[in-house]
C-alpha cells in the first residue's frame, strides 16, 4: 500500500492510493483523488476487503502519508 502523486496539466495534484498484492502483482485498488484524508484511506480499504477478503497483513513504506 502506496501513494503515487502527480500534477496535471492545469496545475491540479493528485494523488492516487495503490494497494498491490506483492506475490501475485493484483492490484485491487488504484483510487485517485486530489486530497486523502485518513477516513478515506480506511474507507478504500474497507471496500476491497469486503470485496475479495481481508489480508493476513498489510506492509506500507512508512512514507509521511502514513505518520
């Protein structure tokens, strides 16, 4: 679980959540939006795990988006 910034062409940022699984390459959920909050974090993950199940773990870089 990652994010990946970007800005567009007329100067928005945009950030997008990555969840990828590291031995298969599935990627369940690339959600983009310009601003993430917490809540939303949880909520895009609530939503693949209700989908295709809850993981035994989940291992994030410990970048600032995550302090």
């Amino acid at each position: 679980m990652d994010f990946v910034h970007d800005q567009l062409a007329l100067g928005a940022k945009l950030r997008i959540l990555t969840i990828v699984d590291i031995h298969s390459r599935f990627c369940p959920a690339a959600d983009p939006r310009s601003t993430y909050r917490g809540e939303d974090v949880v909520q895009t993950l609530e939503r693949v795990c209700g989908r295709i199940g809850y993981p035994k773990t989940i291992w994030v870089d410990n970048g600032s988006e995550f302090i």
